[in-house]
C-alpha cells in the first residue's frame, strides 16, 4: 500500500539526496530515483490540489465569502484549523494507486549516499516511509 505520506517522502528523499549527492545524475541509484518520482509528477500535483480544496473547504469565510488579510493570506477559526489539520493528516493517510514501476534498490541507494549523510538526516524515518518503493521493502536492515 502507497499513501501520499509515501509519495512526498519519496519526492523529499529525492531532491535531499539528489542536492546531496556528487555528480548525483551520473549515479545510477540516483537517476533511477529521480525517474521514479518524475514519473509520479501527476500524483504529487493532485496531493497538492487536494490541500488547497481542504484548505479553501476550511479557513475563515462571511456570507460564504472566503476572507483575507492585508497580505492576502486565509484567515481561520480555530475550529476550522483544527479540521483542516485533522483533514490533511487523513489525506497523507489515502492510499494511491500508482502505476507499475521497478522497485528501488535499498542496498545501492544507501551505498550512493554521501558520507555524513545518514547522520545529518533522518534516515531511519525516511527508509521507512519509503518501504513500498524498494526492492526487499520490508528487510530495510539488507
């Protein structure tokens, strides 16, 4: 099962890694990532679609009239940040049906990252959201 939790992880792992990485594109592991997350491009547009409908679905509105400030930013009752949270964190939970894709390998993505990488970001954290996507996903100790 792949949510969008999974799909904004992968797309975050990418740009981390790919900024990380020495000559990132000439890396097979990491072209092979970027691919992967070009190809889900759509799916990351609809996940950002989504929020703006909650976020409209939520802020603050007058005579069904959405309401701004002098910035033009939305403004927002505590109820409705508290459903637009609740909202959002149910969208990262939607599973996604992507399309077929060869799976990541995690033993050569991990033998690609820079030095200090791991402990400079949240690795672990990371390796696990993005479990679906990889080859032996659930052995992540490979």
């Amino acid at each position: 099962m792949i949510t969008y939790k999974n799909l904004l992880t992968l797309r975050a792992f990418n740009d981390l890694i790919g900024k990380s990485a020495e000559n990132g594109a000439d890396v097979m592991p990491v072209y092979h990532l970027s691919r992967l997350v070009k190809k889900l491009s759509s799916f990351f547009e609809e996940y950002e679609e989504a929020v703006e409908d909650l976020r409209l679905d939520h802020c603050y509105k007058e005579n069904n009239k959405i309401i701004r400030d002098e910035s033009g930013r939305l403004q927002w009752t505590a109820e409705g940040e508290k459903a637009f949270r609740k909202a959002t964190k149910e969208l990262l939970a939607q599973e996604v049906s992507i399309p077929q894709f060869t799976p990541l390998s995690y033993a050569d993505l991990c033998a690609v990252m820079p030095e200090g990488f791991a402990k400079a970001n949240p690795w672990e954290v990371m390796a696990e959201a993005l479990a679906p996507f990889y080859i032996n996903g659930s052995n992540l100790d490979e």
